[in-house]
C-alpha cells in the first residue's frame, strides 16, 4: 500500500503511526500515574488534614488522565488545545497537592520524590504539545 502512493505519503502515513502510538504511550502513562498516586493514597495517614489533601490530589490526578483520553477524541485543533490545558492545569494542581502533603510533613520526600518527577515530566511534555498546538492555531488564524 505504502509503495502504491509513493513515499511523500509514505512519510505522512510514518508520521500519523508516530503521533498514535505517542499518544498511547501516553494515556498509559497518565493512567499508570494516576493508579500510582491512588496506591500512595491508601498509605495516607487517617488524620482529617492528611485525608482532605489526599482527595484532593485523587481529585486532580485522576482528571489528568481521564482528560487525557479526551484530549486523544478531540475533533479539531482548538478542542485538542482547550482539552490539554485541562490536563495542564490538572498536573500543576497535582503537583501541587503532592508538595503540600510532603511540606505539611504528612508524607516523607522519599515516598513523593519518584511521583513528583513523573508528574513533572508528564506537565512537561503536554505544557509543550500544548505550546505546538497554540503556535499552530495561532498561525491559521493569522493567514
């Protein structure tokens, strides 16, 4: 098939199987995050504070992955873009919520560091599709 349409084709049809798999790549990885910060919260102490900041992050870190997915169904480039600022806004928040418990010394830095890194490396990577895709929108508009 690929020789059929000649290799400008064959470029596009690499580069869509790159972009799915990328983005399979990554529901599992915000989904493996997520269930990973659901694991910790089970460890959680039962103090009132402890439980309010742990919901708090379940809260935040489950919406990255389930708009993530979302993002992956989006219809148009602007829906792509509004559906990952959600997911950037979530991992900022869930960062946030991770850093509180261990600054609020519910939680020890060792048992937080390995999630907070990922999280910071998935914010990275979807802060960054996001720019792209703005850049993107920014120039259709303009021509």
């Amino acid at each position: 098939m690929l020789n059929y349409y000649g290799s400008e084709n064959k470029r596009r049809v690499l580069t869509v199987d790159r972009k799915v798999a990328f983005a399979e790549e990554m529901k599992n990885r915000t989904k493996q995050f997520a269930l990973r910060v659901i694991n910790l919260y089970r460890y959680l102490p039962k103090t009132t504070e402890a439980q309010i900041l742990g919901k708090q992050l379940l809260r935040s870190v489950t919406s990255v992955a389930a708009n993530y997915r979302a993002v992956c169904r989006a219809r148009s480039n602007r829906e792509f873009f509004s559906k990952l600022s959600i997911v950037v806004e979530e991992m900022d928040e869930s960062a946030f919520w991770m850093e509180m418990l261990m600054d609020a010394n519910i939680l020890k830095e060792d048992l937080v560091h390995d999630l907070l890194k990922e999280g910071n490396e998935i914010l990275k990577i979807v802060s960054k599709s996001r720019k792209k895709v703005n850049n993107s929108i920014i120039k259709k508009f303009n021509n």
